[in-house]
C-alpha cells in the first residue's frame, strides 16, 4: 500500500526537523532519532519501507551531520562514522520488520486457533445434541446398537443396550467393552449361545447381513427375548472393517404371542379356522381347523401372506380392514378365499387385534367359519321364497279373477259397439265423418284400456328377478285400487285412497309392492263381507313418515270387518296360519318378507271401533326428500 511507503518519508523529514533543533540549540548527535525513523517505519510498513527509511536516513544523516555539511561527499575519517550508522539502521530495520510479521503470523495463528475452536466446539455441541436424540429414540424404541471392531475384537454398544441385558453399570466406551466371547458366555441363554455365535460366524465370513433371535440371561438370571440384525462394515479393498447392528428388545411381543398361541390352542378343538399373523400378515398361528378348512397344513402355511396363500377377495378393501383393526381394534364380516383344491368359500370372519403391554400392536387373531352351504341354503331359500312370492300374486289374482273379466268385458264390449257404428255409418252415400272419427278415438281408448287391464294382470302373473328402482308408492297404490275396483263393486264395498301430497320417493320393487297392497286390500275385503253394506268401507292411507332421523313412507289399509282378537295377533305373521277358510296362510307372510327386503317393516292393529288395520312402512330413496325439512 503507498501508505507504507509515505510514512518512512514523513518520519524521516520529522526527524530531520527534530535533529536540526537539537543540533542547534542543544548540540546533540541525532543518530538515536533516525534509529528511531527506521523502527517506526519497519514496524508500520515491513521490511520494504523500513529500508526505504534507513536510505532516506543515511542520506539526511549524511548531507546534514556529517562534515562537509550540506553536502552528500564524504570525508575519508566520516566513512567509518556512516558505514556503521548505515549498518545499524539496516539491522534495526530488519528486525522490527521481521518482529512485525512474527507478531502477525501469530495473530494470524491465533484468530485460525480461535476459529477452529469455535468450529470445534460447534460441533462437538451438534455431536452431543445427535448422540442425545438417538440415545432418545433407542429408549422410546427400545432399539439399541451395537459394533465389533475387527481389529481388536472388542464389542461397543450403546447404553440402552446396556439396559436391556442389565448391563447399565458398563459404560460404552472402548475402556469397558465386551469382547465377543464374554457376550456369547456371559449374555446369551446357554441353550441359544451356540447358534448365536454360528450365526454371527458365518456372517463375518460371507460379510452379508443377518438376522437374529435369542434369550439373554439378565444378572438377576430373569430372561429375556432380544431380536437383532448385523451389517458388515468394508473398506475399499472388501476387507472387513467391523459389524454394526441393532438389537431390540421384544419380551413383550413374544409373550402377546405365545399367549394368543395358548388361546388359539383352546379353539383347536373348534372346527373353525383360527389364524394368527403378525405385524405383516405373516402366519404365526395355523390350526387344526384352519388345516380342514383350507387344505394346507400347519407347516405349509407358516410363515406365509395369508391374503396372497388363500388369494382373498374382500366384500369392501383391504385398505378398509386394516383401518378398523387400527381404530377399533377388531373386524368382522365375510370374505372369499379359495382353497388348496382351487374351491372358492365363504367365510365369516372375525379379526382382533393383539397389543403388548404398551398397547403396540404385535398380531392379528382371526378366526373364519365356512359359511358356504349355509350361503347356498339362503340362495335357495331366496328362490324358494320367490317363487312361493309368484304363487302368492297368482293366488291373490285368482280370487279377483271375475273383477279382471269384467274390467276387460266392458272396453272390448265398447269396442265392438263402437266398430259396428262405423260400419252402419260407412254405406251412407254421405258418411258421417265426424260421427265416424268420434267412434275411432273411442274404439282406441277402449283398446288402450283393455291393454293396460291386461298389463297391470300380466305384471303381477309373470316370474321376473326383483328391480329396485325410484317409485311413488301412491301410482302402486292407484294401481291396485284400479285393479280391484270391480271386484269391490261386486262386494258392494267402497274403497277411498288418501295419500298425502309430499310423499317421497321410495326404491323398491314396484310388481312386489303392489303385491303387498293388493293382499292387504284383499284381506281387508275379506274381513268384511259378513258385515252390514253401509259399514263396509276401506281406506288406504299414505303419509310421510320419520324415524331416527330418516324419512320414508308408510301406508295403511284400514277395514271397517270384523277385528282382531289377542290370540291371533301373536300369529298373524306366521306362515301357514290363516283365518279364512279358503287361505293358504302365505300371504301376510310373504308380504312381511318383501317388506324387510325393502328396509321397512309391516305390523297389524285393532281399530279403537271395529276392524283392523295393517300398516308397511319403507325408507324414502337417497336424496329424494322433498325441500322444506
């Protein structure tokens, strides 16, 4: 910098000013004055502007002090006298420069030191907060680690090591550490220490991981059940280094096991199969039940995926299942598996889930009952109950067969009437065509009448699967009321439908639904022909209905008959039980069955006058309540 040079030049000139006073006031040598100089600027600049001020001193010394004065020639008796001055003020020159370049390689040092601590410190702190969090998470974990150092042989764990095998009065340092053969001798149960240290041999020697479960022996002798694994350590020329591992301690899993085993024991007497997996699905557990159900023994299934052995197909999901052992602890309902013979079964299954003492949860106990035939059992009786469903609706036409032949008789009568009018119109030489177009659309309505006579008849007659779909339950009941209309002439009965205006849609079955209404009609006309003609009135009522919260519909058939006593209403519901002469007593029994299938329920009560009434209620479909609720 050229302030290291400017300050020579000014100490120097300051110098030269002060020496000049002295000389010629005080008569003094200024050679102590220019040394001075010289060591100022060493000091300041370095080596390089302190020889610029030893040559700007010997020359001021020279032309000022030294005779002849004002003059750089030297006098042959002054050359001694300026060689010594020049010497001197180069060695002090030096020596302050190189004073002041030790001092700032030693600040220099210093600040490095300083850093270096400071980094040092940092991060022994960051090793200690590490050392503290893993020292943390193996106590919560109940995991520690472990080395074998291969040079010397000597074993490093870590201090929740030491507490599972009891061992907390041996620090983990190199100073107490275990060598391999006292773990082996000292540690593990005698009856495991062989295959242990087999175990850890044949891994030194392939360097490859391993996995390991034991008994160790504690020093107060209790024992307890440790599991681990081991990783080979290797330097760049596939040399051994050491093995590093984890040990974990699972007493308590074991002992949630064994204690499932027990109780899985119990049930091997039961021809159910009982299952018992762990953590990841793996067979643990294969009953003598679970041999018979499925085909594969004890030993087959050990240790395998139970959903990928028995290939299960879930009703809901997997995802699902496992969502409710984790938040309920347990899971019922039924899957599929396929057996060693390539059956498909069903079974019911129960799960639960088995926790330690901690509440971690360790395995799964299942239990599966082939429900098969009795799967096939309810599909027959499914069949069978449809197919005593169509008797029923058959039947039930049966007794309003004259009202159907006369509803028909009176448009096809119609229908001829109004075709033979035509034809007396036609021959004229002007026919009437008005009167002969008026004649047309009557002969059509009538026709369309007929048909949908027919239709309604020929829905209730035909064998078809149930369709549940969105429906007014007042169009079923307009339907049935249609279809009886004739018949409850004939009886001279009358028959007043009410149905509410804001009733919701229901999903259901409407050829199953109509059968419903037209037995309670039917019954209810039944109940009343030995009672006066005036009193003989039947009101089928609809209303909206709510229960726990969810709407639906309920229809009632109220008759004006002859009632109900105590001990029919105990039977009513009953199959084979009738109070007409001429019944099968299927009807109400049936009817009920469609009902439950429908989500709904159908009861029966006596009037506060006389008669009965028998009401159906049915949930409303989704999303088709009306606003305003």
């Amino acid at each position: 910098m050229i302030v290291n040079y400017v300050v020579p030049v000014l100490s120097v000139g300051a110098t030269v000013a002060v020496a000049r006073w002295l000389d010629l006031y005080l008569q003094a040598a200024p050679v102590s004055l220019f040394i001075c100089a010289v060591m100022f600027s060493a000091w300041l600049g370095g080596f390089v502007p302190g020889l610029v001020a030893t040559v700007l001193s010997v020359l001021a010394f020279q032309y000022y002090f030294v005779p002849p004065i004002y003059s750089f020639a030297v006098e042959i008796a002054e050359i001694p006298r300026v060689v010594v001055f020049t010497l001197a003020a180069f060695f002090v020159g030096s020596l302050s420069a190189r004073q002041r370049s030790a001092t700032e390689a030693l600040q220099r040092a210093n600040d490095q030191l300083q850093a270096e601590s400071t980094e040092r410190k940092r991060a022994e702190e960051d090793a200690r907060r590490n050392e503290a969090f893993l020292a943390e998470g193996q106590r919560l974990s109940h995991t520690g680690s472990w080395s074998w150092q291969v040079s010397d042989g000597a074993l490093l764990w870590s201090q929740e090591i030491a507490r599972i095998t009891g061992r907390e009065s041996v620090k983990p340092s190199v100073d107490a550490a275990f060598h391999l053969d006292d773990v082996f001798d000292r540690v593990v149960h005698p009856d495991d220490a062989q295959q242990m240290r087999q175990l850890f041999h044949d891994a030194v020697g392939d360097k490859v991981n391993y996995e390991f479960e034991c008994r160790i022996v504690l020093p107060d002798r209790s024992i307890r059940h440790i599991a681990g694994m081991g990783h080979p350590v290797v330097n760049e020329a596939r040399e051994l280094v050491e093995m590093i591992g984890t040990i974990a301690d699972v007493t308590e899993r074991r002992a949630a096991e064994e204690e499932i085993r027990k109780q899985a024991e119990l049930l091997n007497l039961a021809h159910d199969a009982v299952i018992v997996r762990d953590r990841d699905s793996r067979v643990t557990f294969w009953s003598r039940g679970a041999e018979e159900t499925y085909g594969w023994t004890a030993v087959e299934a050990f240790g395998r995926t139970t959903h990928e052995l028995l290939q299960t197909t879930f009703r809901t999901s997997l995802e699902a299942v496992d969502a409710a052992l984790r938040e309920q602890g347990e899971w019922e309902g039924e899957l599929t598996h396929i057996t060693r013979s390539g059956e498909a079964i069903v079974v019911a299954s129960r799960q639960s889930l088995q926790g330690d003492q901690r509440g971690a949860p360790t395995a799964i106990l299942e239990i599966n009952r082939d429900i098969t035939d009795r799967k096939r059992a309810e599909d027959a009786l499914r069949t069978a109950e449809a197919e005593l469903a169509h008797v029923t609706r058959v039947t039930t036409l049966g007794e309003v067969t004259a009202s159907f032949a006369h509803e028909v008789n009176q448009p096809l009568a119609a229908i001829v009437n109004n075709a033979s009018a035509c034809l007396a119109l036609l021959p004229d030489d002007r026919p009437d065509l008005d009167e002969v177009r008026m004649a047309l659309a009557d002969i059509t309505s009538d026709a369309e009448r007929a048909s949908a006579i027919i239709e309604r008849v020929r829905a209730l007659a035909m064998r078809s699967p149930a369709e549940k779909i969105p429906l007014r339950v007042e169009d079923v009941v307009n339907d049935v009321v249609a279809l009886t209309a004739t018949e409850s002439a004939a009886r001279r009965m009358t028959i007043r439908a009410e149905m509410a205006a804001d009733l919701p849609l229901v999903l259901g079955d409407r050829v199953q639904l109509q059968q419903v209404v037209l037995n309670l009609v039917v019954n209810g006309m039944d109940a009343m022909t030995t009672v006066d003609e005036q009193e003989r009135r039947l009101k089928i009522r609809g209303s909206r209905d709510v229960q726990d919260g969810n709407f639906g519909v309920t229809i009632s058939v109220q008759d004006q008959g002859i009632g109900l006593n105590g001990a029919e209403m105990g039977r009513l519901f009953e199959a084979f039980y009738t109070t007409k002469a001429h019944g099968m007593g299927m009807g109400l029994a049936i009817s009920r069955s469609i009902i439950e299938m429908h989500g709904g329920r159908l009861w029966a009560e006596p009037n506060q006058g006389p008669g009965a009434t028998f009401s159906f209620s049915v949930p409303a479909a989704p999303s088709t309540v009306p606003d305003g609720d």
